[in-house]
C-alpha cells in the first residue's frame, strides 16, 4: 500500500513537473515573440507550439541518454544527436504554424525570418538539457558503482569473519581432542570430565547469536568451560585467576574472541616451564571500551612456543575487519610477564 501510494505521488508530481515546464516555456517564448512585434494571441500560441515541441525533445533525450556512455562512444553522439533533434523542432514547428496562420502572410514572413534565430535558441536550449541529463546519468552511475563497490566489500568481509571463525573452531577442537587422547588411558575420570566440558563448551558456542556481538558474560561463561578443560588437562601445574569489574558483563564483543588468546597464554606460560604457571584474565570498562587483559608468565630465553601467532593474528583481524581498526590489540612484554590487550568499541 506504501509503494503504491509513492508511485502515485511520483506519478502527480512528474505530471505537475511537466505542465508547470509547459507553461514557463510558453511564457518566456511568448514574449520573446511579442518583443519582436507580433500580437499576443498570436505570441502565445506560436510559443504554445515550440514550448509543445521542446518538451517532447527533452523526453526523447531523457528515454534515448539512459542507454548512452559517452566514456565508451566518446562524445560525438552527445554533439549531433540534439541537433538533429534542433532542425527537427523547428521545420516541425514552421509546418505546424504555417497550418495555423496560412491566412496571415506578414506573420508567415515573420516565421520565416525568425528561423535562424528560433534553431539558435533551440539548439542551446537542448544542449543544456543535454549536459544535465549526462550530468545526472554520470552522478547516478557513480553512486550505483559506489554501492556495488560497498555491498562486494562487505561480502567480501563477511565471508572472510566467516572463515576466521570457522577456522578456530576446529582449531580448538583438535587441540581438544588430543588433549583427551592423552588422558583416556592414564586418568578416565578425568578425560570424561573433559568430554562433558567439551559438549557443554561447544553447546553454548552453537546456542550463541548470530549477530556480529554479544554479551561479553557469554564468552567469560565460555572462558569459564575451557579453561576448566586446561585444568584436567595441565593439573596442578596450571593456575587460573579471572577478574571481571562490574557491569563489564553486560559490554558486547565479538562471539569467539578470547578463546584462542587465552590457549596462546596457557600454551606461551607453560612452554619450557616444569613448575606452577599463573595465567591472568581481567576484564573492565575503560571509556568507551570493553578492555580485556590476558596475560602469562614467560621467559624471553625459551622463545616463543610454534602456533602462538594464529590466534593473536586472527583476533586482530576479525577486529580490523569489524571495526576498520589496526590499534585495537596491543601486546607487551614487561619483566617476565607477557601481556595482551584487547579493547573493543561500544557502539551504543
């Protein structure tokens, strides 16, 4: 019922636009002629006809000009077609006016004498409609460009989030899997606690929205399960503190963040380490920012354990891609602890 009520407005106004045109051109040429002489019935009608005839050219250039790219037919078209539409109008008009005042002989010696000057006007007259109906049809294009160009660049970054995130998934899940492998012969008990931890891990994954955010208390619940998992994995060895400020759950950020940044701080804290290793998440609101601060103890002489760079590189990006921002994770290394930090823009 909208649409047709728009087509309908669109329908009046273009039917107002016409006859509004029908009568400024009648009047600027009416007394134009009546300048020149000629009474104003016969002015009126003279500039009724020409009026008539320009207006009809104006809608063949607005129907043929769509079809026309001067930037692959270059512009000779744009030149030679509005004068031949030039010569058209005005033999057209001289045979129409001659019909009308065949009696009147002075006035058909006044038609004759005023042609040069009728196709002059004429001719600059469809020129300048000419260049704004090209003008209009470039403008147009552009923007139709500009929106192809914005719609195949989200896609393209949607497709390349989809990926990131389908790509972790399964990271996580053999990592998982293997974890369990170990454990099935020497500590059953324990690798069944894992399994169930894993089911209850990725049954919240599946559960989760599908938007681009969510409530940041879903991926600490999320934190919460794996790192679960990493303690019947890693025992004693393996020390957890999580410290999230109030009102920080209730933030948004993007589903599967952390994840992979909290399985490089276990994987980066423990390796080449045989004693207790503390892994620290902390959460707060800082401005305008969700900030997450994960961090594990290391020592520069070990290196850096293979397959740390997936996760922080992939959480980068999916952040860079969301936000269009190269500045949001930041990592350090300060005494023998390393840091990551993640801040991320609260949109509303």
């Amino acid at each position: 019922m909208k649409t047709m009520s728009n087509d309908l407005k669109s329908k009046q106004f273009n039917k107002w636009f016409w006859i509004g045109s029908l009568g400024i051109l009648t009047s600027g040429m009416s007394f134009l002629i009546s300048y020149y002489g000629q009474e104003w019935l016969l002015a009126i009608q003279d500039g009724f006809v020409y009026a008539t005839l320009l207006l009809i050219s104006t809608q063949v250039l607005l129907t043929v000009y769509p079809y026309f790219r001067p930037s692959f037919t270059g512009y000779k078209a744009a030149l030679v077609f509005p004068a031949i539409l030039t010569v058209s109008v005005v033999f057209v008009g001289r045979i129409l006016l001659i019909w009308l005042f065949k009696e009147d002989s002075a006035y058909r010696q006044f038609l004759d004498q005023s042609l040069p000057l009728r196709m002059a006007f004429v001719l600059l007259f469809l020129y300048g409609i000419s260049v704004l109906i090209l003008f209009r049809n470039e403008v147009e294009l552009a923007w139709q460009r500009k929106e192809h160009d914005s719609m195949t660049d989200k896609m393209t970054k949607e497709a390349e989030l989809f990926y990131l995130r389908q790509q972790l998934q399964p990271h996580f899940l053999f990592n998982s899997l293997n974890s369990i492998n170990a454990l099935v012969g020497k500590r059953p008990e324990e690798a069944r606690d894992m399994i169930q931890s894993l089911a209850d891990f990725f049954r919240l994954t599946i559960q989760k929205d599908t938007g681009i955010s969510e409530s940041f208390s879903k991926e600490w619940e999320r934190i919460v399960l794996y790192l679960k998992m990493e303690k019947v994995r890693f025992g004693d060895r393996l020390e957890v503190n999580m410290d999230m400020e109030e009102g920080a759950d209730a933030l948004l950020l993007p589903p599967l963040l952390l994840q992979p940044l909290v399985e490089n701080a276990i994987k980066f804290g423990l390796y080449g380490v045989l004693e207790k290793v503390v892994i620290r998440v902390n959460a707060s609101r800082n401005s305008n920012y969700l900030q997450v601060a994960i961090s594990n103890p290391y020592d520069p002489s070990n290196g850096f354990p293979k397959g740390t760079g997936f996760g922080l590189e992939s959480v980068r990006r999916r952040l860079y891609l969301l936000f269009g921002r190269n500045d949001l994770v930041k990592h350090q290394a300060h005494g023998d602890w390393f840091e990551v930090t993640l801040k991320i823009p609260q949109l509303s």
